[in-house]
C-alpha cells in the first residue's frame, strides 16, 4: 500500500490498517519513496495522484475508493464487510474519496516529514 506519508489522516489509516490485518498481508510505503518509484514501474504505471492511496494486488494497481476497499476486504471483521460497497459505481465512490482527499490536510492536518515506523514494525514499510 502506497500513501501519502505526511497527512495524519493517511498515517492513521496506515496504523488503522495495521492493528485489524492479524496475517500481515499489508507493506507501506510512502508515494514519494523509492520504494514506491519502484513498484509503480514494476507494475507499468509512471504516475499517480499524490492525493490517492495505491494498493499493488499481484501486479494490479488499484486507487482511490477502489483500493480502500480491496484493503477494508482484507481486514478483519466487520471491515471487511464494507467491501460490499463496491457494487457502487466508481465515479460515486471516487467523489467521495476526493472530495475527502482534497480537504485531507485542512479536516486533518499534516506532518512536516513521512511517518517512521516503530523497530516492531519497520519491517512492514518497505524501502
């Protein structure tokens, strides 16, 4: 999962994500890392929005309200079960999701530098 590493609101869903995914299945990397450079050519894809969360699923690149929820599907019980808003169409769902995007800084604040991970956790935010 890729994310905006200085908006609190995307930090808190990184810790969000991680506290509810028992198996781990989930790595982090900020948008602007190498990291992320990396996995986006990988997967074919020069550029993303800065204000979308990406999820990389087997080489797929997934964004917006479409990646929250393929992560919400992952998660355990009951987020998983927003999955189910899938079935909505994109355009809808993404106007929400940016409609929040663009006020993420304003409703939430930001950091002036990325989120370090704790020793316990650095392992899942990859460099």
């Amino acid at each position: 999962m890729l994310f905006d590493g200085v908006c609190n609101l995307c930090n808190g869903a990184v810790r969000f994500i991680i506290a509810r995914d028992a198996a781990a299945r989930f790595q982090f990397a900020a948008l602007t890392s190498d990291a992320a450079r990396r996995l986006l050519g990988e997967a074919g894809v020069s550029s993303v929005p800065f204000d979308s969360i990406v999820l990389i699923e087997q080489g797929q690149v997934y964004t917006k309200s479409t990646a929250a929820l393929r992560i919400a599907r992952r998660l355990r019980f009951p987020w998983n079960w927003s999955y189910a808003l899938i079935v909505l169409p994109a355009a809808l769902r993404d106007w929400a999701y940016d409609l929040i995007a663009r006020n993420r800084y304003r409703w939430f604040g930001k950091q002036d530098t990325c989120m370090v991970p704790t020793p316990e956790l650095s392992g899942r935010f990859l460099k």
